[in-house]
C-alpha cells in the first residue's frame, strides 16, 4: 500500500474525493439508509449481523440497493459491511475465511453496482450523473456490540485503545485490499475509538481517502459526553483522515454541528442524518420523533451546504426518494 510520505503520501490520499467534490460542484451527495431501503424490498435483518446478513441471503437485494441510490444521484456509495465484522460472522458458525470473503463481497457487489451504471449512463449520452466512489463501511465497535453503545459511548473500562485497534486491523486490510475508492468509519461515538481509527490508518499505511464520522444524542456532544474539539483535536493531526463529520444524528441538529466542525477544524465536513427517528437499542425497534421528511431534507441540504458541508447524504429511515430530494435542491441551487 505504501507510496512515499509527506507531502506526497498527504496528496495521494485526497485526490479521488477531493475531485469528486470539485465535480459535484463544492458538494458531494452520498446515499441514504441501506438497511431502511433492504426493509423495504422484504428483507429480515433483525439480527446481530443486520444489513450484513444480506450479504449471505440475499446478494442480489444489495446491488439493487445501491443502483437505486445511484439512479437516485448519490455520487459516493457506501457499502453493506457496516455491521459486517470477523467475530460477528465467526458467532454465526462461518469461518475467518467466509467472514473475509463476505467483507470482500460487500466491496465487489457496490463495485460492480457503480461500473454497471455508469456504463448505461455514459451510453445514454448527457445524464447529470458523476462517476460514484465506494466507500467501504467500517461500523463503531458499538455497531458490532448491536447493544446501542454506538449511541452511548460506553464501552466500559476494559475496552483500551489497543483492544479497539485489533478489533478494526483486519477488517479494514480486508476492506482495504478489496479495492474500495473511500474508507467510512461511521458512528463513532467517542474520542478513543475516534483516536484508534486514526493511528491505525498510520500503523497500515492506507492511502485511499478516509472519514471519521460521529453520532450525537444532544446536538452538542459525542455520544460519550466528549466535546468535539476534544475529538477533533486527535484527527486533526492525522494526514489519512480526509473529511470529518456526523452519522445517524436527529437532522435538526445538523446545522449547529456544522458550525462547531467549522469552528475546529479545516477537513472537508460531511453529514447524513437520520430522519430524526430514535433508535431504542434494547428493544431493537425505532421510536416516533421529531422527523424529517423528503420535503424538508430538500430544503435543509441546501442550509447544510451553506454552512460548509462538503458531502451530505442520509442514514437510518432515510431512502432513495430523500437522495433524490437533495440532488434535486442541489441541482435547482445550481
């Protein structure tokens, strides 16, 4: 994976997002809520491995997935390995070898996604549409406890940042080696998961583009309590971490996230809510609250943009017709 280092080891790493951004005209769009849209279609993910588990049942249902968020306009695609882990796989009775091949699928079938569509749009002439990147998901270590602590924070005194480290190492070679153009560690809900991401990124040498992103329960703080200055602090010394930004966060939130990211660092912002719904972790099902419709996702994109963010896109209980909505408002804006 290695390339060189300073000042062009830092260069390698931002081109392809950095560029996408630039075509996408100062904002990229990133696609929706992959479990909410595999509902959708049928599928029963109430399970540990959740969106993964597709990746075994039904394949197929993932690249639908992703070519409708691509009809849809997203410009990054993020793939279905978000909850997709070695131990989580190994507790299902596969092998390290199955659970390795899995996370490599998850990888290929967004791959093969983005290239079938893009071929058709480039037949089909002028069509409004930027070649997609693939970001490979890399869930919090709370994702894989699918207790809620993605949301919380708390791992508890025996999780150490070594401990965190090994948890990740493989998965992102695997994800790495795989081929994605992004890396996307998403929900990341305190500083010492945010910090462990970071220096493996160093200790692994990766050179493709990569962001943190944060969940948030108050619209003030990580999950754990931390500020973000705190937690910006540590990935703002890391030359691999490309953009930083909140996941799966009530939107009405948004616009005063982006102003304190603003305020604490200079990599590019990216945000994608969730409809405002609330997730209960214990009972596993999704509480009523304050949401977000189509409608109003089209109306405050363009506020979110406003306010500095680079990429936009949604999480949880959010779909094609939400990425639509944005790309539309983007599109009139422009």
């Amino acid at each position: 994976m290695g390339l060189g280092t300073g000042e062009e080891e830092a260069k390698a790493v931002t081109t392809s997002l950095d560029d996408l951004i630039e075509k996408a005209g100062g904002c990229a769009i990133v696609d929706g809520g992959f479990a909410t849209q595999l509902e959708r279609h049928g599928a029963s993910i109430n399970d540990a491995l959740w969106s993964a588990l597709c990746l075994i049942k039904s394949p197929e249902l993932v690249q639908r997935v992703h070519l409708e968020y691509l009809e849809a306009g997203a410009d990054i695609l993020v793939t279905s390995s978000y909850q997709a882990t070695i131990p989580g796989f190994l507790s299902k009775g596969l092998s390290i070898e199955q659970g390795e091949a899995l996370l490599q699928k998850s990888v290929k079938l967004a791959v093969e996604a983005r290239d079938k569509f893009w071929d058709i749009a480039q037949k089909n002439g002028k069509h409004g549409y930027n070649r997609a990147l693939v970001a490979a998901s890399i869930g919090s270590y709370g994702a894989y406890l699918a207790d809620g602590s993605e949301y919380s924070g708390s791992y508890g005194p025996d999780v150490s940042m070594d401990k965190l480290k090994d948890f990740h190492r493989r998965r992102l070679q695997v994800l790495v080696e795989a081929g994605p153009d992004l890396l996307a560690f998403e929900t990341i809900p305190n500083k010492i998961e945010a910090q462990a991401c970071a220096e493996l990124l160093d200790e692994e040498n990766v050179q493709i583009p990569c962001w943190i992103c944060f969940s948030s329960v108050d619209g003030e703080h990580a999950p754990s309590g931390e500020s973000f200055k705190e937690c910006l602090d540590i990935i703002n010394t890391s030359k691999r971490v490309n953009a930083v930004g909140i996941n799966c966060t009530p939107p009405h939130f948004v616009e005063n996230l982006i102003c304190k990211f603003r305020e604490s660092t200079e990599k590019a912002i990216i945000v994608y809510p969730n409809s405002g719904e609330v997730w209960d972790g214990r009972t596993k099902r999704w509480l009523p609250s304050k949401c977000f419709d189509d409608e109003n996702f089209e109306i405050f994109a363009t506020r979110w943009r406003d306010a500095g963010a680079k990429l936009i896109g949604g999480c949880c209980r959010t779909t094609p017709s939400t990425i639509r909505a944005i790309s539309r408002a983007f599109k009139e804006a422009s």
